[in-house]
C-alpha cells in the first residue's frame, strides 16, 4: 500500500486530501493520503520519520514550502526557480526530491478554462508579489508570455520578484495598474484581495480590453468580485479552484504512478465541500 500526505501547520483547513482520496478510490487504487500535521519546530526530524515509516511523499503547504527545499537531496527547475516545493518525494534510499507544482497548476487551470488563449507574446498585468505570484510569473515565462506587467502594494517586494527570474518582467507603480488594463491580454489576481474575510480588489475594469482574458486564484468564494465585474463586461473570466487541483495531479502521479484527470465529479466534491463549509 502506498502511503502520502499533506504536511502544513496547522492542516486541518487542506482539501488535498479529498482530491487525492478521490482519485486513490476511483482508479481502485492500494493507498492512503492523509493531513499531517507538523510542528515547523519539528519539521526535518518529521519529515524522515515519515521516510522511515514508508511514506511515498507528501505536499507541502504553509508553513513549509521553504523548508522543504532546504532539505532536498534533489530539486526540479520550478522549485529552484519558485524558491519553494509543495511536494516532496521520498526516494527507496531515503533520499528526497523537491518539485513544485503551482506553475503547473496555474497554467493547465487556464488552458482547460480558456482553451484557446495563446501565451506566446501576450502581456499579463499581475497582481501581486508572493509566493504564488513568483509561481505564476514562472509558469507564464515558460509558457512564452511577451510581457509581464507586475504590479503589488510595496513595490520594493514587486522588484525583488522581478530581480529573481529571468523574463521579461516590468514592475509598475501601484498607481498605474488600472492604466496597464489597456495592454493587458490576461489579467491575473495572485493575492488574497476578494477572498471570504478579506476585502475586494478594488480595480477598476474600464481599461481593460474586451478580449482580456481574467483570472483570480481565490476559489473561496469560486465568483470573486473580479472575476463577476470582468463576466458582466464580457470577459471571459477563469476561477482559482482549479489552480488547486491541477497542481495536485502531478504529484499524485509522482507517489501513485497514474497521472490522475481533473473531472467535473472532482470539482464538484470540492465545491460540495466549500458550501459545507462556509
């Protein structure tokens, strides 16, 4: 039987396992995922215990993604470029391998929701510098975007995102994002801005192109203020919920060795379990 999980402090919040149980039920699989909970404190002398235990590998969420890179043995392009792993995977030495999969998540979210968009030399205007934006920003760069627009809060941490990948990045001023609508072909918002207890982004769409493409990672609520007020203009508009679930998919098949398929029963076991929970 194969054994995995998502580590985090605190876990109980995670709905990773009800994707990967999901998936470990409907392809009839021999496994287990569970949420572990791991005290940062804690975290190296933990994680090789679940080595020693048999696990296969675990996700990686908050407070860890950083640490997790620190014990690598190994580490992929995204996690070295991201400067953080969400998943971990326990090699039959004992040894670990680092990977991150949002870049991945992000991208195939939007391919499936906006099947006919084209990177290639399009501009993005982002919102946001953290950790998810610097995935994102990645995931575009790989995929042969023309142009990021950066645009965050405190532009001092907006240039250090930028200074850290290599690609076509321009920070903005806080100002001026609105005036950047009118160049944008896909406007993405990374922060937490629209969220359930946080406030809206307050942005103004009039600038931006009728054929923009919109997409905010919050999926709690799926109809983000954003995403109604691009729908209401026209645009087409995609949510976050399956950034989430996307980047579940690869690691599921790191541990599992099936690359499992983000369905419309998956997604609705998620939202079922976002209205339950409000």
């Amino acid at each position: 039987m194969i054994k995995a999980g998502v580590v985090g402090w605190p876990i109980g919040h995670s709905r990773s396992p009800l994707i990967h149980n999901h998936w470990i039920d409907s392809l009839g699989l021999s496994g287990t995922y569970e949420a572990i909970a791991i005290d940062p404190k804690n975290f190296e002398a933990d994680i090789h215990s679940l080595i020693e235990a048999g696990y296969a590998g675990v996700n990686c969420t908050v407070p860890h993604k950083h640490a997790a890179l620190a014990i690598a043995d190994r580490v992929d392009a995204s996690a070295q470029n991201i400067g953080a792993a969400n998943t971990l995977i326990f090699a039959a030495d004992g040894s670990i391998e680092a990977r991150n999969t949002d870049a991945i998540g992000f991208m195939e979210n939007l391919r499936a929701g906006a099947p006919s968009f084209d990177f290639n030399g399009k501009t993005a205007l982002v919102l946001g510098a953290g950790g998810a934006a610097r995935a994102i920003v990645y995931g575009l760069i790989e995929a042969g975007i023309g142009q990021v627009l950066l645009a965050n809060r405190t532009k001092d941490r907006a240039t250090e995102l930028q200074n850290s990948l290599d690609g076509p990045i321009d920070v903005l001023d806080g100002d001026d994002r609105e005036i950047a609508l009118a160049d944008a072909d896909l406007l993405v918002n990374t922060t937490s801005l629209g969220m359930v207890g946080s406030p809206s982004l307050d942005m103004a769409l009039d600038n931006l192109r009728p054929k923009a493409l919109v997409t905010d990672i919050v999926y709690a609520p799926l109809e983000t203020p954003l995403l109604a007020a691009a729908r209401a203009r026209g645009n087409v508009a995609v949510d976050g919920l399956g950034m989430l679930l996307h980047q579940a998919a690869p690691a599921f098949a790191a541990w599992f060795g099936v690359m499992p398929t983000v369905d419309v029963a998956l997604r609705q076991l998620i939202i079922d379990d976002l209205e339950q929970n409000k």
